[in-house]
C-alpha cells in the first residue's frame, strides 16, 4: 500500500490510495503480489500508464523480484462491443454528399424534424467532427449535455430540440476554435457518441456525415450496421460527379449498405414575390437524370428558398412549420423515406458491419 500511494492517478490528480482505487487489500502468496485497480471507466484514457506505474513502483519499493498481478475492475460496466450498440434503435440512416456546399446538414436536419412531426421517434448524430453544424441549426448552441447513469454505465445524455435527440462534438468544443485532430482521435470521439449516449429507443437515428468520403465514413461503417444511405446533391455537374463516388463508396462490395434514395437540393429558385417562377440555377432535373441511371428512387427536390437559409442561421428549420411550402417540402421527404426504408426491410437483409480488416 505504501508503494501504490508513490503512483499519482493523472484522473484526479491524487495518489491511487488517496483516490480510493485500490479496491481490496492487495494479496501476499510469498513472493507474489495480487492488486486490484477500481478505474472510472473501461475507456480511461489513463489506465495503461497507471497500471505500468503501479507495476513499477512495487517493483521499486518491495523487490525486483517481486511478480506483480495488476487486475483492473470498473465502477462503469463497459461498453458493448461492436454489433451489440444501439440495440433499441430500429432504423440507422446516413445522410451523405459526395462533395460539401450542397445542403446535406440543411437536409438532415430537416428530415429529422419532419420525421418526429409524423410522430415518430428521432435521433440526429452531428458526425461532422471538424465543422459541426447542428447545434447551430437548432438554436443549442449553448447547451452542454451531462452524463447521467443508467444500468451501471455513465451515458452522455442527447438534448432534445424539435422532438429530436441530438448530439454533436460541436456542444463540447469551443465554437471559435478549430478541431486539429488527427483522424484517430476523430474516430474515437465519434465512437463516444454512438456508444456513450443514451440513445434510448428510437425508430430512425440520422446521421449527418461530413462530406465526402473518410476516415469518419469508415469509422460509421465498422461501428454500427446503417439500414441505408441517402445521398444529397444540388443539379449541378460538378455535384453529380462527387454524388456518383458518394454512391459507389456505399455500394463498395466489402459494404453494401442499400442506397435508398436521392435528394435534389436547390433543385430551382423560387424568389418570395414570383412563388409561380422557376430558375434553374444550377442545372436542370440532374439528380432526376442520376437517379434514373443508377436505378434508385429520387425523393425530393428542394427549392432554393431564401427562408430555408434562414431558418438554419436562426435555429428554427423549415421543417418546424409544416403549413409553409418548405415546410411541407420536408414532410413530403419524410413520408418517402419512410416508404423506402420500410420497402427495404421488407426486400433486403440487414446491413453487416464492415470488418476491421
């Protein structure tokens, strides 16, 4: 005990004796020396260190040869493995692009209020790690989720705005300051909010990908099994060429996840006094047209409405007032998406993980 309390655990900044972590009275069996080690979670970030630490000292302060059995137990249960996450969670729908710029989170948010208004029960993960967006687009930007215990675990719980869950790394981080993360440190952040929140039961999570395709596509595809795949893109050409690689990255044999649809953003521009006009900015039916050429359902076309810009900056989307035209845009997407997955249920097995390998 003497040797154990020379080890500081970098948690609390106190010895391991001091910090109540060493469970029991350590066992003597003549020169062998059993501990038990209590850490927070299984995840600690300090358990290696601590562990070779206290390995060490004894080692240092009662003999060299001494064999030391260091066990770790967790006053948190551990998390469930892989395949075993989100298990009251029916329905996984990843929101993509192929390029940024094109409205995807605008389109993902949208979704997911329009799906809690037909009273189904939503989830929204911001899994754009390096430009969160969501916390602005419904008005949280100050909130600060808290983790409460449920089942032996501590469990980061989502706030709920709109009738939707919502998480984000953009509610833990500063937002004047730039995420310089390596992509490991990315993934495993993304990992804590998938299987560190109490997600509870829900019929659809969306989940808004960053554009493009990475290491946090990858990380998504090996951690949870995602029913399908929507894919977002204005009309333009230069889009529908990023679009294309955006639905090969999810047709990928090693992935197969069911592409169930594709948006059309900004599809045309509608100024507030013409409501009659069309122009077609950037190109004319082009995700009608890709559509049709990579055999999947066109769900929406989305105007390019001044109002739905501005219902993002302010935090109030255009999908929390159904009796609007953009309003009922997004209720007419929700009720196609919830056609297509329920048609893929029904047609098509359920998504594998992809495998670390």
């Amino acid at each position: 005990m003497d040797a154990l309390a020379t080890v500081t655990y970098a948690g609390t900044k106190q010895n391991l004796v001091e910090s109540g972590m060493v469970a029991d009275t350590p066992s003597i069996n003549g020169m062998k020396v059993r501990v038990v080690l209590e850490f927070p979670r299984d995840t600690d970030p300090f358990l290696k260190s601590t562990v070779k630490a206290a390995e060490a000292a004894i080692h240092y302060h009662v003999g060299k040869d001494v064999e030391v059995e260091i066990v770790t137990e967790f006053k948190s249960k551990p998390r469930p493995e892989v395949g075993k996450l989100l298990p009251d969670v029916k329905n996984i729908v990843a929101v993509s692009s192929g390029k940024g710029g094109v409205g995807k989170s605008t389109v993902a948010a949208n979704l997911a209020i329009a799906l809690a208004r037909l009273g189904y029960s939503v989830g929204l993960l911001d899994c754009d790690i390096f430009g969160p967006s969501m916390p602005k687009m419904f008005h949280a930007e100050d909130a600060r989720p808290y983790a409460i215990n449920v089942d032996g675990r501590d469990l980061i719980d989502p706030i709920e705005q709109y009738g939707v869950k919502l998480l984000s790394i953009g509610f833990f981080v500063s937002p004047d300051t730039a995420t310089l993360w390596r992509g490991g440190m990315a993934s495993n952040a993304l990992k804590q909010l998938i299987a560190d929140a109490n997600w509870g039961a829900l019929d659809y999570l969306i989940l808004d990908t960053p554009p493009g395709t990475s290491d946090i596509h990858l990380t998504l595809l090996q951690t949870l099994a995602i029913t399908g795949a929507i894919i977002v893109s204005t009309p333009q050409q230069v889009a529908l060429a990023d679009a294309r690689k955006g639905i090969d990255m999810y047709r990928n044999e090693k992935v197969n996840v069911p592409i169930l649809g594709l948006v059309e953003n900004m599809a045309w521009f509608t100024p507030a006094e013409l409501p009659e006009n069309r122009y077609f900015i950037f190109g004319k039916e082009g995700c009608k047209h890709l559509a049709e050429e990579m055999k999947v359902p066109l769900l929406a076309q989305i105007p390019l409405v001044q109002s739905i810009c501005e219902g993002g900056d302010d935090g109030e989307p255009a999908a929390t007032r159904v009796d609007t035209m953009t309003g009922q845009a997004f209720i007419n997407l929700a009720q196609a998406v919830v056609t297509v997955v329920n048609r893929r249920n029904k047609e098509q097995p359920k998504t594998k993980i992809v495998g670390t390998k």
